[in-house]
C-alpha cells in the first residue's frame, strides 16, 4: 500500500488547512472509530478520510482530502478500501470540495442527486384536511415498521440505518409522529424546532396510499405542532426530481429557496440498487 493508515496518534498532530471540517481532537476520534479509512503520506503533509453515509455500510463517504500532488492516489486508495468492505457507492456530501471541478473529475465523481429548498414564512395554515388519519408520537417499538415504511417511500440512497435513526431520534429538539389509519402505519414525519426557526426533516408516505391526502394531513399538523413550539418560519429540502412533494408544499405555501446543492458520487459496484 502506498500510503498508511491514519492512526488517533498521528491525527492528533497532523497539520489541518483552516477549512477543514475536523479539529485534531475530532479527527482523532474519527479515525478511531473508523479504522481504515483514512490514508495520509509519510510525511504526514497529505492525507485523506472517509466515513460511512448515513452510518450506512453499503455507502461510503469522502469526507475530506487534501491539496497536493498525491490526491488523486490517495481517493483511490480510500476508494479501494471502502469496496473492500462492500461499499457499493461512494459519496461527497456539500462542501468546498464540489467547488473544485478538476477534482471532481480526476475522483470519477458525478451529480447522482440534487437538493432544494423550499421555505415557508409562517407555520399558520387555514386549510382543514378531513381524512382518517390518528396521528400519534413515535414510541421506540415503532422503529422496525418506520424504516420499514422508509423502503416504499424514499429512494435507496436516502434510507436511514438503525444506527442513524436512533442518532436522529435521540438528537435534541427532535420530534416524530406517526400516521395510522386501522392500526396500520400509512406514514411519518420528523421536525426539529430551535428557538424560532422550524424544520421539516422528513415527511413519508407509504408508497401505495400516496395521492390520498395523508401526507397533507400529516403536513398541516406538524405545522401546527412547530408553531405551538415557537417556530415563526419553516425549511425544507427535497429532491429536485421530487415533484409530487414539491406540488404538495407549495400547495401548502411553501416556495421555492435559493439554496441548491449537488450530491457527487461514484459506483464502486453495479449501480443497481433496491427499490
């Protein structure tokens, strides 16, 4: 290998541009809890790090990589030990790393998804939905049937682990409910509200009763649910080929942010996915 790993020991000491996303002590225990995932050069002046998306072991991360002349061996080498622990993807999230073109291109990286936001002014709704929908709590017991649910509702790349929908769920300032009708989930939504600032995290239908109004009832009650908790205004991103919510929200007086970004990826394994 050309490159060695990066231990919690040489992190601690490695030299940090002014914009990376670590401190030494948080890269240490990155690449502590991540062994073999992140590669830095023997002069300790290149390195790289990975991670895993969403907790998620089938999808991994480039998390940062720095400037110089090794870069392009040093992706390929992470890349190489993400496939070796069947990783079929690799992602780059948002960041100042998707400003750098040429970088993208010698990574092999491509847009696999689009982000946009959608914004509304005030939590107020006027429109009543009247279908039967119980709307509940999330109790922990319910986790299997929501990632469940998730399968038929988002594309694979945005399903949730168990790992990261109990950090989800545990964060502060969150809340889940869940939409039944007949003792059965048709649906779930998750918001998080800080001080007067809402945002509607995620807002899932099963697949075979969407169109029926049980996202819009779920939509006008976490609404009602953030300005009862003192949100004055509320956020949202989707993805840009996500019409069928778009139309929802902006039913709801939603419109459309400024705020796009580009998901890059590239295929370490076949492309095909579960649906």
């Amino acid at each position: 290998m050309p490159f060695e790993s990066l231990t919690p020991e040489r992190a601690a000491r490695l030299r940090l541009p002014f914009v990376s996303r670590f401190t030494r002590s948080t890269l240490a225990g990155h690449v502590r809890d991540n062994p073999g995932l992140a590669f830095v050069t023997d002069d300790d002046r290149q390195y790289v790090v990975a991670g895993w998306w969403r907790r998620r072991t089938e999808i991994g991360e480039l998390l940062e990589v720095s400037a110089g002349n090794r870069r392009r061996e040093l992706v390929g080498t992470v890349f190489s030990a993400l496939a070796a622990r069947g990783a079929r993807l690799v992602v780059l999230d948002f960041g100042f790393d998707t400003r750098d073109r040429s970088f993208l291109t010698e990574a092999g990286l491509e847009v696999i998804d689009r982000i946009v936001e959608y914004v509304r002014p005030s939590c107020s709704v006027s429109k009543c939905v009247t279908v039967p929908l119980y709307i509940r709590p999330y109790r922990p017991e319910d986790r299997a049937a929501v990632l469940g649910l998730e399968r038929h509702s988002f594309p694979w790349l945005w399903w949730n682990s168990i790992d990261e929908w109990e950090a989800y769920v545990a964060t502060p300032g969150v809340s889940v409910v869940l939409g039944e009708n007949d003792g059965q989930l048709l649906g779930y939504a998750g918001y998080t509200v800080r001080r007067r600032e809402g945002h509607l995290d995620r807002l899932a239908v099963r697949q075979d009763v969407q169109g029926r109004g049980f996202g819009a009832a779920l939509l006008v009650e976490v609404l009602g649910r953030m300005e009862r908790a003192g949100a004055q205004r509320v956020a949202l991103t989707t993805q840009e080929d996500n019409h069928r919510s778009q139309r929802l929200y902006e039913r709801y007086g939603f419109h459309r942010g400024q705020w796009v970004y580009e998901i890059y990826g590239k295929w370490l394994a076949s492309p095909e996915v579960p649906h």
